[in-house]
C-alpha cells in the first residue's frame, strides 16, 4: 500500500478545512464518546476487530511476529488493557495504531463496567465537589 498518496490527500483535505481538520477532528471524537456511551460493548468491539485488521495490514510482511490475523488481535487486545505483549509494532501506522490504542483503550475498557447513567451521578459528584472548592476559596479569601 502507498503511504505517501494518502499522507498528500490527508493534507489536501485538511488543508481545505478553514481550522485545518480540528473541528472534524473534535465532531469525530464527539461521536466516538457518543457511541461509547450508548454502547460500550458494540464500540469496543468494533474497536478490537478495525483495529486488529488494521494492524495486521500494516504490519504483515515487516513484522515476523504478525503473520496471521490472530496475531494482530493478541497485540490489539493486550494493547487496549495496558500493552503487556511479547508482539511490538515494526512500522510506522503499526506504532500509531498501538499508540492510540494504549492512550485510549484502558478508558474504553473501563467503560465496559460502568452502570448506564453512571456519568450523571458522576458529574453532579464533579459539580457538588467544586462548589465546596469555591466556597472554601470564597471563605479564605474573606480573611485574608
């Protein structure tokens, strides 16, 4: 697969973006969460296969340990809880990928266990807690 007529028609497209692609970056992130939120499994799932065949495109014929499509699973899937593998990442899209998958996966993973409705709880815990925090700094700030 050539890389560079697509790392040129990445730039392009960007290029013609008036932000330069950050806002269809953060419309693409938006959705991901969106989904994640709905249905953490399905999007996990779809996660570990895209990602396994993507590794494995770009690793097959580098890497002597990505020959078949399970091998790409294995690194994927230990990539998504924390990267302990004895298979690493020969190229370049092959480090990408496992770079994106060892920022993001944990997360995602931990969303497979939380309840539904879970964040709303969370975010009232976020905004009970700095309302004290303000009203501390409120208090110290009156008798200094």
């Amino acid at each position: 697969m050539q890389k560079r007529p697509l790392l040129i028609l990445a730039a392009l497209a960007a290029a013609t973006e008036p932000d330069f692609g950050r806002d269809a970056m953060a419309r693409l992130a938006t959705k991901v969460r969106e989904k994640h939120a709905e249905d953490p499994t399905g999007t996990m799932l779809a996660t570990v296969l895209v990602s396994s065949w993507l590794f494995y495109r770009a690793e097959r014929g580098h890497n002597p340990k990505v020959k078949t499509l399970h091998d790409a699973l294995v690194y994927v899937t230990s990539s998504l809880s924390g990267g302990y593998t004895e298979i690493f990442a020969r190229t370049s899209t092959g480090k990408t990928i496992g770079s994106m998958l060892l920022t993001f996966g944990p997360g995602m993973a931990a969303g497979l266990f939380d309840e539904r409705g879970a964040g709303t709880r969370n975010d009232a815990g976020a905004k009970a807690i700095v309302e004290r925090l303000d009203r501390i700094v409120d208090a110290l700030a009156a008798r200094g």
